[in-house]
C-alpha cells in the first residue's frame, strides 16, 4: 500500500508556477515543512528565491533548515538587518556587512538559489545594482 503524497506535494509544480508569477502564501505548515517545501521549491525553480521572515531569529532558524535540506548549501545565503538604527552614531558589525554585500554580489551574479531575510532587512535600502556591479570585487583567499 503507498501512502498518500501530501497536498502541498502533490501540487509542487502549480506552487512553482504560482512563485515564479509573483508572491505566494502557504499556510498550516509546521515543524520544518515550511524548509522542506521551500528546499523544493529552490530546487526546481530556475530563478533564485527571497525568503522573508517575521524576524531576525526566523531567518537563522530557516537559513539552517533550508541549507539541511539543500544540494548545494552555500547557495541559501542569509540577509540579515542592521544591527544599528539609521540615525545611531555608529556603524554595523563588519561581519553584518559582509553578509549582506555577499548576498548582493552572489544574487548578482547568478551564484545564490535563496536569500533568507528578516522583514526589517527586507524593508532596509540597498546599494543600486549597477552601483554594486560596478564597483564589486570578490576575493577569496588562497
């Protein structure tokens, strides 16, 4: 006897068509269901998907589920928020910066399936990605 395959499943490809046409809303997931889909949906889709959680927490939480799930983890990439308010007299933490700048470079060209980002982060300004293609250069070490 096989077991029955799940709703959200057995509908994988009208989903897919649904996120490639716009925003899409799934809702009475729980546990890690919601990475698991989203590992498919990664999978199979041909353009690279942004994530937007309720906060910072969600997103490391979901970035950990959804790089367990992946093929390729280094291509799930987090976008985390500032750690500073705009008007603070201070900068963000180096390493937010570089995690940031990551995802922008690896979303340009071509290199990240996912970015995983917190709705403060989402709502955060970017450099424009002309800006960014013009005066980025990735290095590595070695």
């Amino acid at each position: 006897m096989t077991k029955p395959i799940p709703d959200y499943l057995a509908n994988l490809s009208t989903l897919l068509q649904s996120a490639e046409a716009g925003a899409v809303s799934v809702a009475g997931l729980k546990g890690s269901a919601p990475a698991y889909l989203l590992s498919r949906l990664i999978q199979e889709s041909s353009a690279p998907l942004v994530v937007i959680t309720a906060d910072q927490e969600g997103a490391e939480e979901l970035c950990r589920e959804l790089r367990y799930f992946a093929a390729r983890p280094e291509e799930i990439l987090p976008f985390p928020s500032w750690d500073v308010t705009p008007f603070e007299a201070a900068s963000p933490h180096p390493d937010i910066v570089g995690e940031r700048l990551n995802a922008l470079a690896r979303l340009l060209d071509g290199r990240a399936r996912a970015v995983v980002a917190p709705l403060a982060s989402a709502l955060q300004r970017v450099i424009p990605r002309q800006t960014l293609g013009e005066v980025c250069q990735y290095l590595l070490t070695g």
